[in-house]
C-alpha cells in the first residue's frame, strides 16, 4: 500500500504551562482525529490572557509562545512530524 502524503494523527490534549483554568483556548481549527500533512512545519495557534507563556506538546516536540497585548498566541513546531500511522496525543 503506498503511504499517503497525510500523517494519520489525534490531536488530543495540548499541555499548557502556567495557565490558569478557563483562560486557555487552542483555535477550534484543532480537533481531535485531524491528519495533518508530513513534511510540513505545523503551526498551532489560540487565546489566553495576555502577557503569558504558552508551551504546546505533541509527538516528542514542544513549541513555545507568548500571547500578545490582545491575548493571541500562535507557535510553529521546528521540525516537520514523521510518516506514522500511530495516533499521537
């Protein structure tokens, strides 16, 4: 079977540090059961209170940003994600 240029994946919790309940919200772009593309830098984005630190964990990688003035907050993983049919948290 030739793998297709998809990466099967299931985009599951995001680990934030320091945020305080409530205040987190990673884009409704990002759901679970999502396949994301292999070869390609993928960038997560969001909203919490301004000022904070955000820390995204997914397939051994963390990508880290902080929210600006109005709370927005958006981080480009460094590497692209291997070809895996495994589901990912």
């Amino acid at each position: 079977m030739k793998i297709k240029t998809m990466l099967s994946v299931v985009l599951g919790a995001l680990a934030v540090g320091f945020a305080a309940a409530g205040d987190l919200a990673v884009s409704a772009y990002w759901q679970d059961h999502m396949v994301l593309q292999r070869g390609k830098n993928i960038t997560v984005w969001g909203k919490d209170a301004p000022g904070r630190s955000v820390s995204v964990h997914f397939a051994n990688q963390t990508a880290n940003a902080t929210t600006d003035t109005n709370g927005f907050w958006e981080t480009t993983f460094a590497q692209p994600f291997a070809v895996s049919a495994t589901p990912q948290t």
